[in-house]
C-alpha cells in the first residue's frame, strides 16, 4: 500500500501472498466446487469407484466419499473445509458425506452466477439462510414414522446405504445381519461403538456372519491353554498378572545364591498365589488388559484356565457390554458377580492369524458383525459399506424418521423453496431458487449414471412432485422416473438434514470471505548476526 510521498508501506511480512474482493471469492469456490465435482461421480448405486495411491504405494479402491477427501490431502484452505463438511457428516450420521460435499459444491456453483450478478455475497447468505430453514421444516414435514419393530423398512435403509458399493451381490444378506445386530443390542439409546465390524479377506461375501459377542484379533497366551470352552465364566481384568516393579529406584543386595533362590522362590509364590485367586473365583477364561508373566500363564494353564493379555480397552468394554461380566481392577477384590458367561470361547486361525471368538451369550448388548471378502481391497470396502449400512440404522432410530431416496425428496424440498421464494421479497428469492436449483444436483447426478439424459429426467421429475407424487425419484438401474416408496429406496430423516445443515453453513461462510492471506513459508525468519566486539 502506499503512504505519504508515494512510498510504499508494507504492513506484511515479504513473501505473504494476498487475494482479496471477488478474486478470493473466486479462488475459493472454484477450490471447493472442484473437491465436490471429484466425488460427485460417486453418488448413487451406479456411481464410479476411485483408485487412490498413497506416496508409499498403497492402494484403496472405494466409492466412499469421506474416505476419498480423507485420502486425497488437500492443501486449498477452502478445499479442506468441504472435507470438514465430510467428516462431520461421518462423525454424526456415519452415511451421506457424498450428498453433503456435493450440495455444498452446487450451493457455491449457484452463488458464484449470482456474485456476477453484483448481488451482495451477504444477501445470498441471507436468502441461503432462510432457504435452509425452509428445507428443514419440509424434510420434517415429508418425513414418515419408523420403529425398531419395522425390521423390513430398516433392511431396506441398510441396502439403501450399501448400494453401489463392492459386494452388491450380497447387500440383502449383509442387511439382515446389520439389523439383526441393532435388534439384539436395542436399548433406549444404540451406541454405534458397541456394534464391532471386523474384517478378514480369504473367503466370499456370503460366509460373512453375526457373532452374538466378540471377535478378537489375540491369541491365548500359553500353547498349553485350551482351545475350545463351553459355558465359559469370562473375568476381565485391568490390573497385570506379573510382580510390580518397584516405583522408585530400589537396589537389592544378593549375597549368597541362597538369597537369590529365597528371591526367585517370593516372586514365584506371588505369582502362583495370583493364579489360585483367578482359579478360586470359578473363571475359565480371563482377558486381561494387561500383562500376564509367563510363569502365571503356566499356573493358569494348569489350572485349565484360558488367558488372552494386553487385550484393548475398546475390545474389554465390549467384552463386558457382551458377557455382563464387570472389569476388575484388583484381584483380591473378584467377586461372584463380577463373572461374565459365553457359550462358546475358543481360538481359531484364519488367513494365517489367530482370532478368539467369545460367541453365544445370553443377552449381548454387544455383537460383532464378522466381514469376509475374496481380497483386502474387496473386504476393506465391504466393511465400509457395512458401516454406512449400521450408523443408517441407527441414525434413522434416533429419531424414528425416514425420508424417500433416489433424489425423491430433494425434488420435494427444491419445489417447496420454488414456491417459498415468491412470497419473499428483495434479492433474497433469487439465493432462495439458487438454493432450490442446487439441491436438484442430487437427481440430476443419479440421472446422469443411468447414462441418458439428465434433462429429461430431471424435467419429469419436477412435473411429477408438481402434480403432487412426492415419492417420485430415480430409477436408476431402469434410467426412469418411478416411486421410491413401492421401491423401497428409504433413507434416515438424519442423513438429510445434517448434510443441508452442513452444506449451507461451510457455503455461507465461504462466501463471506474477501481476503485471503497466506503466511509466506519458511517459519520464522532467522536471527541476524550479532555484531563482533
């Protein structure tokens, strides 16, 4: 900038760059439209995978939004904000991230043709505002009613989210599996985390299976320990089955080698001693968060007792949700009542690893959903799929609400907001039908992976919701209009308005930024030379 006479004042350091007015605005939403065209192909059950390689050569192959931006690294700041639209939307609802990264590309696409336009980056925020809360009274409005008992409509919301993804052949028997899980662990509230979702490559799709407990990736401690146990009594414990070292720095004097044999006699009884503890509190299997000596291992195995050591802290409150068994943390404190039961413990070896099953308890409010694939990048993305298929669930319980998919209730919303901008006044109705038209990226993409043309579908679709068919969406596999409701394409109320939610916020404040300054690179400058005496 300059100052008096001419001369230039420099407020920043040399070597920041700056962009400011309409060519920041520009920057970044072409920035944040082109992080939302990379995933939009992606959308719906027809949409392409992509093929990411990382700097040291691993490969994903996916069609998952999240996992996509998550691995792409982005550097715009404005970019890294859509993936922040992604990673709340996974956070939240676990299912939807593509929908929302591309609703907020097509809300900025639509706010860039108004901003040339001239109309005010703070009236477009006003009317997307005011929009949005439109959209939400609608989605509400439109919703219908669901329950844990309709175990038919929440298989279809788990194939719903499974859709397009590697393994379609089996979505219908790895729906079951996903509602049979949310059926067994049902409670006031679903906790996702208590759903476990493991993997293992080796086998198809179909020997994937629902273990009434859980599966750890272990083995048991000591060769000599049995394998295989019925009606199991689980004890957990979170104290270590080996001699405390002392907490300061102790020395101890052996003399004589009668000294160090009384020494190594103490620790061994103390060991043995832990051991007759465990065996008298009646367990047949013990999984200790912590470490278990080797010479407790042989006591237990002689005690015909089964030990696992270092178990996760995860995979130990999963245990307990399972079994009912209470974790322990001291020994001399087991009671009765802290024992958990399985009916079945035992140790198997699959694709060359070891894996204990705790299956068959009596009322699990945890279950393991065991995931199988013929290859790693096939059961990687299977495994995400069924993810997307359980948090779908959940998310369509925590509020009892669902809402049609194929782009049905996006046509719906985009027809009430047509309809809402002509009651407004000002400059505000035209953000409120750019906000409407955007929506329609939904249909309008699903059209587009049927391979005709997305204008005469997108056209039918508007004439139908006109005429009042509010479940009318894409078809995509017959590339025609049809009803969502008697396809059963069902999605959560949740997945919806979290995405609307997300989208129009991270677009408002996109908008609202005129200046961008970047901190030149290097860190901070270096100290000059101190001058010699």
């Amino acid at each position: 900038m300059n100052g008096y006479g001419g001369q230039p004042i420099f407020i920043l350091p040399e070597g920041t760059l700056r962009s400011t007015g309409k060519d920041a605005q520009s920057k970044n939403i072409a920035a944040a439209k082109q992080v939302a065209e990379s995933v939009r192909t992606t959308l719906g059950p027809k949409g392409m995978d992509k093929m990411l390689v990382n700097s040291i050569g691993d490969v994903i192959i996916t069609n998952d939004g999240v996992t996509i931006l998550e691995e792409m690294d982005v550097e715009h700041p404005a970019a890294k904000m859509m993936v922040e639209v992604a990673k709340t939307q996974e956070d939240v609802v676990g299912d939807g991230t593509t929908t929302a990264v591309v609703i907020a590309g097509e809300l900025l696409k639509k706010a860039e043709a108004l901003l040339e336009q001239d109309i005010h980056p703070t009236v477009i925020v006003r009317g997307y505002r005011l929009a949005k809360n439109k959209a939400l009274e609608v989605l509400n409005a439109n919703a219908a009613k669901i329950g844990i008992e309709n175990k038919d409509m929440l298989k279809k919301i788990a194939m719903t989210a499974m859709t397009g993804k590697s393994g379609e052949n089996a979505k219908d028997y790895l729906a079951e599996r996903a509602v049979d899980a949310i059926a067994y662990i049902n409670g006031e509230i679903i906790n996702k985390d208590y759903i476990k979702v493991e993997k293992k490559h080796g086998a198809s799709a179909e020997e994937s299976r629902l273990i009434k407990g859980v599966l750890l990736e272990k083995e048991f401690a000591s060769p000599s320990m049995p394998k295989d146990l019925t009606n199991a009594k689980i004890l957990l414990l979170d104290c270590a089955l080996e001699v405390k070292e002392p907490e300061r720095n102790a020395e101890i004097n052996v003399n004589t080698p009668e000294q160090l044999q009384a020494f190594l006699n103490q620790e061994s009884a103390m060991l043995k001693d832990m051991a007759k503890k465990v065996s008298a509190s009646g367990a047949t299997v013990v999984f200790c968060q912590k470490g278990i000596d080797d010479l407790a291992q042989h006591y237990l195995a002689k005690s015909g007792i089964s030990a696992a050591r270092r178990v996760k802290k995860s995979d130990m409150e999963l245990l307990s949700k399972a079994t009912g068994a209470n974790i322990v943390s001291a020994i001399d404190e087991i009671l009765p009542s802290d024992m958990g039961f399985a009916g079945k413990v035992y140790e198997r070896k699959i694709v060359g690893e070891e894996v204990i099953y705790v299956e068959d308890c009596k009322d699990p409010k945890a279950v393991t959903i065991f995931v199988r694939g013929s290859t790693e990048h096939v059961v990687d993305e299977l495994k995400r799929a069924m993810d997307d298929a359980v948090l779908g669930i959940i998310s369509a319980l925590e509020n009892n609400r669902i809402v049609y998919g194929g782009g049905a209730i996006e046509m719906e919303v985009a027809r009430a907001l047509r309809q809402y901008a002509e009651s407004q006044g000002g400059r505000e109705q035209l953000a409120i039908n750019a906000f409407a038209e955007a929506l329609e990226i939904i249909p309008k993409t699903l059209a587009e992976s049927t391979g005709k043309d997305p204008i005469d579908i997108t056209v039918e679709l508007r004439t139908r919701h006109d005429k009042g068919e509010k479940s009318a969406g894409v078809d995509v596999f017959r590339a025609a209009v049809a009803d969502m409701e008697k396809l059963g394409v069902v999605e959560p109320l949740k997945i919806k308005t979290q995405a609307i939610n997300s989208a129009s916020e991270a677009a408002e404040m996109i908008l609202r930024i005129d200046d961008i300054i970047t901190a030149k690179s290097g860190g901070a400058p270096s100290m000059p030379p101190m001058p010699e005496e």
